[in-house]
C-alpha cells in the first residue's frame, strides 16, 4: 500500500492548531482548578518543546525563561522563609 508523504505545510499547520486545543483546554482546566492561587511558577509544555506556557502570565515563554523564573522564586522564597524565621 502506498502511502504519500505528509507535506511540511500541512504538518506544521496540524501542529498549531494542536497546540491550540491542548493549550486552551489545559488553561480552562487550570483556571477551573484555581490554579492562580498558587504562587510558584506553574508552566505546561509538550515534550522536547522548548517553548513552554506559563500559567500565571498566560503566555509562552522560552525554557530559559522557565529556569530563571523557578531560580528567582527559589531565591526569594529562601529570603521569605529565613527572614519569617528570624522574627
């Protein structure tokens, strides 16, 4: 049996509007969850795809941005605990 090729375009195209519905349906079901009231960084992504959406922002960011979002949380939750401590 003969199978065509699947044409760039039309894999790219499928792929965005995938990325659409997953994207959407895992916003509503977040925000559904009050997943807002959560204050560390909250952020979906597909496998081996570096861009990722964070949830907070409701907005894609890079992985880079991902890592120093959790790094600068990590930081000040550090401050928060130690300074809430020392009181």
């Amino acid at each position: 049996m003969y199978k065509r090729p699947i044409k760039k375009e039309a894999f790219v195209q499928l792929f965005e509007v995938e990325t659409k519905i997953i994207v959407k349906w895992f916003v509503d079901c977040w925000n559904k969850a009050d997943g807002n009231s959560i204050t560390s960084p909250a952020n979906f992504s597909f496998h081996d795809y570096d861009p990722c959406y964070e949830l907070h922002k409701d907005k894609w960011i890079s992985d880079g941005d991902k890592w120093n979002n959790l790094i600068m949380f990590l930081f000040f939750f550090k401050i928060r605990n130690t300074y809430q401590c020392s009181i």
